[in-house]
C-alpha cells in the first residue's frame, strides 16, 4: 500500500488497487506546465525573457534534486507561482522517485512546449503587426 494512498487516489494518479494511472499523471503535469507557462507569459514583457526563465529552470532541473528542483520554481519565476512550487512538492511527496522523475520531465516536456508556442505566437504576432504598418488593430495603410 502507498504511503499517501487517499491523496494519490483522491487525484486519480492511482487505482482503487494502487496501481499508477500513467495517463492521469502526465496529463497533471503537462496542466502544471501551462499553469507555469501561463504565469511566465503574465509576469514576463517578452519571449526572449520567458525562454532565459525557462533556461534558468533547465539548469536548477540539472543541479538540484527533484525534491528541492520543485523548491526552486518560486525563486527562478517568482512569487506567482508559488502555487505551482507547491504542486510539485506535494506531488514529489505522494509519488515514489522514480515516478516523480518521470512526473517532472513531462512537466519540462510540457513548459518547452508552451513557451515554444508562446514565442511563436509573438512572432507573428509581430509580423502581422509589421505588415499591417503598425497599427495594433489590423487596420493599416497598406
């Protein structure tokens, strides 16, 4: 039996039997990482900057251990999301380490993914904008 049995349950991570439910975990942490994108986008001016926040979470990935990996979100993106910090340690809590291994690089899987949208979308956001002369609206000289 799983130490945090009714948690993992209550979340759909396990079964009634306490079998993982794989899918239910990666679909959290790929949530997680739009959650985490989503504050990157709201706190951050450019893409430029949430891809060197995204580098920075990368490295302490690299350094630190997935425990205190999860810790570290809070200082590298910052107070906003503190609620995400506190996901990934509940989470690193209730799974075994393999599984929050596992956990976490969906989750940074996930984030790529986002912030490589995100981008995307400022790029052409920019050219429409550069194309239509300027004008915020669409409504240009051209």
């Amino acid at each position: 039996m799983r130490k945090y049995f009714m948690e993992l349950f209550a979340m759909g991570f396990v079964d009634s039997e306490g079998n993982l439910v794989e899918e239910n975990v990666l679909r959290d942490a790929q949530r997680t990482a739009a959650l985490t994108a989503k504050i990157m986008k709201e706190k951050m001016d450019n893409t430029w900057e949430m891809e060197s926040h995204l580098n920075r979470i990368f490295c302490a990935w690299l350094i630190y251990s997935d425990t205190n990996f999860s810790r570290s979100i809070t200082y590298v993106i910052g107070r906003e999301a503190a609620c995400v910090e506190e996901h990934l340690w509940m989470v690193g809590e209730a799974l075994d380490d393999d599984e929050f291994s596992d956990y976490l690089s969906e989750y940074l899987m996930a984030l790529i993914v986002e912030v490589a949208n995100a981008t995307r979308d400022q790029i052409i956001d920019n050219f429409m904008r550069f194309m239509t002369g300027g004008s915020e609206d669409g409504a240009g000289d051209m």
